[in-house]
C-alpha cells in the first residue's frame, strides 16, 4: 500500500482502508456475488446494435434525467413486485453504491446519524464515513437476524436521519420480514428519519419486496435496487431505487450533471428488454443454492439460511486460515471479517462442484 500519511486528509479518514474483495487469476472465483453466467447472445446482438445507432451522437451529452431508463424500470418492477409504479416513482445510478451515496448526500451530513445493523453491507460505514454522517450500529443476533426491539430503542434514542436495512442481507443471507420493515418506518417517521431497503439481491427471494410499503410510507420508506447480480450485468454498474416522486426530487439536488453515460443507459435499456431470458439464471442459481448448502450440511459445516445467491457458513476457529486453504485448492471465496464465518457465491453447477470438493478437503 502507497502512504498516504503526509497528505492533509481528513481526520476522520486517516487509518481507514478501501472497500475490495480480491482480484486474483484462480480457476473458481465465488467471492464477489456476480451472476457467473454472461448475457444471453440475443442481448448482445442488442447492445451492439444499440451501440452502432448511438456510437454517432456520442459527442453530446446523455439525458439528463435518463427519463426513459427509468421508465423501463418502473415498467420491471412493476411486473416483478406487482407494485404499480411510474418513471416519477424511479432514480438510477451507477450501480447501487452512487444511489445510497446519493441518498446519505441528501438525507445524512454533519450533525446527522445513520444506523445499520452489522454484520451488514460494508460499503454501508463507508458511505457514512463519506458523507461526514456518523454511523450507528445496532449489532445482529446470534443467528444474524435484526433485533428488532434494540433498533426500534435505539431509533427511539438517537433519531438517525437514515436507517438501512438490507434485506436479504448481505454477507449473510438472511432476510428481514415486511413487518419488521413496516416496525422499523413507523419509528422513522416518528424520528423524521428515512428508512432504505436496500433490496440487491431481491430477484433471488421469495420474499415480497418493501416496494409494497411505498404508498403507505411515502414520506419514510425508499427501496434501493440493482442490476449487477440478477441481469449478469455487473459490468455495466446500474443502480436504482424506488420511492415516492419527492425522493427523486431530493436527489437531483445533489446527484452530479449526466452521471449516466448514453452506452450506460442504452445497454440497460437492452437488458430490460430481454429481462425474461436473463431472470432465467435465477431459477439456475437458486437451485444451485439448494445443492450449495445440501453439500455443505453433509461435509458437516454450519450454513446460515440463506435467500440470496450466496451462502455465509462456518463455524472456524480462525476463519482466514480456512479462506486460504480453499485458494490453495484455486477455490476464491471471501472472508468479510466476521469471526468464524465465510462467504462464497453460488457459481455454475461445475464450480459450485469444485468449491463443494474443496470444502470436503479442507474439512478432512
């Protein structure tokens, strides 16, 4: 690492180290939750017919507003959640990161507190940290779900201007119930908070999104999206959320000038047209999350309930060691830092074989 030390950085940065997961040439890498299969070759043809028709106008700044994105969004998640919703009622970003950027921009800053529920996204601190918005954090139970009765206490307390619940949650899988959701916005509301869902794994659920609590929180209650894990479209870095108009309102005070270029946008628009092919993969993964844990379970590991496209299993003593004897075997999983536990994403049925044979090893 560069030291960065002599430079006149802020305070409340110094000795704090950037999000990253590995990059590293291995045969199987399961530890950044992408999708592993690529977009379908009739969603490349699109995209690259999209590309030929823009590639000539590229010398003049993509919409503002990106009005018919959001459009198409409103029309998925529309049919995904059966919540009606409108282009008014969408923002997009790139990738979900720039939306809960823009959100704690808007809603958090100086003298304002957000409070998340750890072991949690870790970007989450982070963003704060950013934004100069202290963070709170109302620790997991022991099986990782919410403790709802400490939060609802703590909102009680401190009235953070933001609290985010990620649902299911990532590292670990678990989801968070809509009553729990609707518990947690009526103490917002009642605090002059925000409540964001952040919903980035949601196509692998079977839980019924937050979306459906938007009209009756109009005021609290914002659900944050992507399209890096579902749609195979992590390269492509598109985030969104959805909330009442006035959210989407708020965040163009803040958001920076053609944030989206016009191939961002196009090649969105591209995957949303062929959105029924892709979300095919789901069906794909999530059973191979049911062989994940099955295989798991028979190796004798512990492995949290899980309704995402990754599993959170353990227990170790010392989990890094662990994380380094499955990259011995060119296995690349992920250890997020909590004791005892690892992460690794569901992978295609022959790398999903390769991490299970790698995980009976290790466990010999």
């Amino acid at each position: 690492m560069v030291d960065i030390s002599h430079l006149p950085l802020r305070e409340e940065l110094r000795g704090q180290r950037a999000y990253g997961a590995p990059q590293l040439a291995v045969p199987v890498a399961l530890n950044t939750n992408e999708n592993p299969y690529p977009p379908s070759p009739a969603l490349v043809e699109t995209l690259l017919e999209e590309i030929r028709q823009l590639s000539s106008q590229l010398n003049r700044y993509p919409d503002r507003d990106a009005v018919q994105l959001r459009a198409d969004l409103a029309d998925y998640v529309t049919r995904q959640t059966g919540v009606e919703v409108t282009g008014e009622n969408v923002w997009a970003a790139n990738g979900s990161n720039e939306i809960l950027q823009q959100l704690l921009q808007a809603f958090g800053g100086p003298g304002r507190s957000v409070l998340g529920f750890q072991p949690s996204y870790s970007m989450h601190p982070i963003l704060a940290a950013g934004t100069h918005t202290e963070f709170l954090n109302v620790p997991r139970r022991a099986d990782f779900t919410v403790d709802i009765d400490s939060a609802l206490a703590t909102i009680a307390e401190h009235r953070p201007s933001v609290v985010f619940i990620t649902t299911p949650n990532n590292p670990t899988g678990t989801p968070t119930s809509l009553d729990e959701i609707e518990q947690l916005c009526q103490a917002a509301y009642a605090a002059n908070g925000i409540v964001i869902v952040d919903e980035a794994y949601a196509e692998f659920s079977a839980s019924p999104s937050a979306a459906t609590l938007i009209a009756k929180y109009p005021a609290t209650l914002v659900v944050s999206r992507t399209m890096s894990k579902a749609f195979d479209f992590a390269g492509v870095r598109l985030g969104y959320f959805v909330a009442a108009p006035a959210f989407v309102e708020a965040v163009q005070l803040v958001r920076l000038p053609y944030h989206l270029s016009v191939l961002t946008q196009a090649a969105a628009r591209a995957a949303l047209r062929h959105a029924d092919e892709t979300l095919a993969d789901v069906g794909k993964l999530i059973e191979g999350r049911h062989h994940v844990v099955a295989g798991l379970e028979k190796s004798g590991y512990t492995v949290m309930p899980s309704e995402a496209n990754f599993v959170f299993f353990g227990k170790f003593t010392e989990q890094h060691d662990v994380w380094q004897q499955f990259l011995d075997r060119g296995v690349l999983i992920r250890d997020v830092g909590v004791a005892g536990y690892l992460r690794a994403t569901i992978g295609t049925p022959e790398e999903n074989e390769a991490f299970l044979q790698a995980a009976r090893e290790v466990q010999r």
